[in-house]
C-alpha cells in the first residue's frame, strides 16, 4: 500500500496506533483519536501521523475529508457504562463514518470475538452464533456494528472487512500483559472452570501485517473473519511460560465468572489474509523484554 490517504479512528490505541505507524511510512496517514492531552497528538506526529482530535462518540464527521482511500476503523466504547452510549458509538456512528467515507476502496470495521456464544472445548467459526460471555454492553454493540456496517458498505457499495479481534499483545500491553502483571504482583488469574482456556494470541508485528491485509482484502459481500494468532495455547500454557520467564509461579484461581474461552478457529483468516509467523514462546519474551526491561529473563540469567 503506497501513496494512499488512509484515516486510522482510535489511533491512540494499542491496535491502531501500531498499524498508523507502519502505514505512515509510505501513505498519508489521518489519525483520530480525543487527543485530550498534547502528548498524545506529538507521539502520532513523531510517528509520522496527521493528528485529529474528534471524538467518534460524538458522531460529527464533517470535518473530516471524504476523499479516504481506506478507513481502519478501531475507535471504540468499551461499554462499562451506559449500554445506550456504546451501540450509538460502536453501531450508529460507525455506520455514519462509513456513510462519510464512502468513496473508500476498502474500510475495516473492527469487531470483537466476545461477540460468540460460549461453544465448549472447540473453536469458534465466523458462523457460531452470539451471545453475551462477559460485558454484554460491548458485546451486542459490535454485533448491531457489524450489521450496521454491513447494510451501509453493501448499499452504498463500499468494501469492507470486518474483523473479530482475539486476544491481541505486545510492548503496547493486551491479556497477555495484564497477566503477566498479575505473576509479577503474585496475584491470582482468573480463569474459566472448562480448562484449558484456550486463546490464539497474536503478537503486534502480525497483527499490524494482518490488519492492513485486511483492508487490502476489504470485499463485498464484506469479509466477516477471526483475528487472531495461528497457533493455539491455553492461558495456563502461555502463563507458566512467562513464569519460568521471571522466574515466580502463577497463581490461577477457577471461577465461572471468569470470561469463558475465546479460542477462535481461523481457516477463513489463512485463506483470505494468511498466516502469521511470529511463534507464541517468541512473542510473550518480546513482550517481556520490551515492558520490563529491568528483569533478567532465566534464559539470559
């Protein structure tokens, strides 16, 4: 992608701002995001990102242009609050930006892979149906995303990808970084009882590949695909791992209030944006590396 005017929305986040940054290289790059502090917007210039402070709750897109090449969509309402608030933003403002952006060649609408019904011990396919694990807030605001977005790409005929984010990680943080937190503080991980909790994390350097694949492969009918890690590994596998790491045990407590696993099956994503290479084990010591760097790893001790 190459001399192309793209607008990344929430590009702040550990998501976007990553993907902003590898396309700013080589592409006019509008990042949006509140901006609510000047670091905020002098850490997207250094980075090579046009700032734009607009809030996407506010649904207000005029004054951004309408002459998008392509739309990496990411800004979000996590919905801890008011349900109300976050369909609007994450279903009807998301629909008006793609309105707005219409003339885009590709526009990613980015979902979640909390959207699934808990299946069991199996992977979840693109066709399982939704339900409501934890946040059900979130969770029914980015399926009323997804069809929103789909209705309005398909009407006005604006390619588009929609993909169901799992379990990403890296220097920016994800799951996997807030449970490495808990080993160091000697905290309990919460953990589903059905174990073991399987997850296919990805790290940044492939989801940053994958997610500009995704708008590459934006399609219609839309492409609906998993976003995830090509290799499976529990949770448990995964956290004594960083354990042997940091050398401190990890604690996990078993609870059904725990979120239940999330463990995505991605044939569709192989086959439409193709496979990522950076292994597990190698992610989540980059990951450690790059967040503490002051801890002496046992394989370097």
């Amino acid at each position: 992608m190459l001399n192309e005017k793209i607008l990344v929305t929430g590009a702040t986040g550990k998501i976007a701002f990553p993907i902003a940054r590898a396309l700013a290289a080589d592409n006019e790059v509008w990042g949006v995001a509140r901006l609510r502090e000047a670091a905020a917007a002098e850490r997207l210039a250094a980075a090579g990102i046009r700032p734009v402070a607009l809030d996407v709750a506010a649904g207000d897109f005029s004054s951004l242009p309408d002459d998008f090449g392509y739309v990496f969509h990411a800004a979000v309402d996590p919905g801890l609050e008011d349900w109300h608030a976050s369909v609007t933003t994450n279903a009807h403002n998301s629909g008006e930006l793609l309105h707005h952006c219409r003339a885009a060649r590709g526009f990613v609408f980015c979902s979640t892979g909390s959207v699934y019904a808990y299946q069991g011990q199996r992977p979840l396919t693109e066709s399982d149906p939704p339900g409501a694990p934890l946040r059900a807030n979130y969770s029914f605001s980015k399926i009323a995303g997804e069809a929103v977005c789909t209705w309005v790409a398909t009407r006005y005929q604006v390619p588009l990808s929609i993909i169901r984010i799992c379990s990403t990680y890296g220097p920016l943080g994800g799951a996997p970084a807030d449970r490495l937190e808990a080993i160091l503080q000697g905290r309990p991980i919460r953990l589903h009882p059905d174990r073991p909790n399987n997850y296919n994390p990805i790290y940044e350097d492939d989801y940053v590949a994958l997610g500009i694949r995704a708008l590459e492969q934006a399609s219609l009918p839309p492409l609906l695909v998993n976003w995830a890690g090509s290799e499976t590994v529990s949770i448990e596998e995964y956290c004594r791992y960083l354990g042997e790491l940091v050398g401190i045990e990890p604690i996990f407590e078993y609870t059904p209030d725990a979120h239940t696993p999330l463990w995505p099956d991605v044939t569709r994503m192989h086959a439409t944006l193709g496979r990522t290479r950076v292994p597990w084990r190698d992610g989540m010591r980059r990951m450690v590396r790059a967040r503490h760097p002051e801890i002496v790893l046992a394989e370097d001790g």
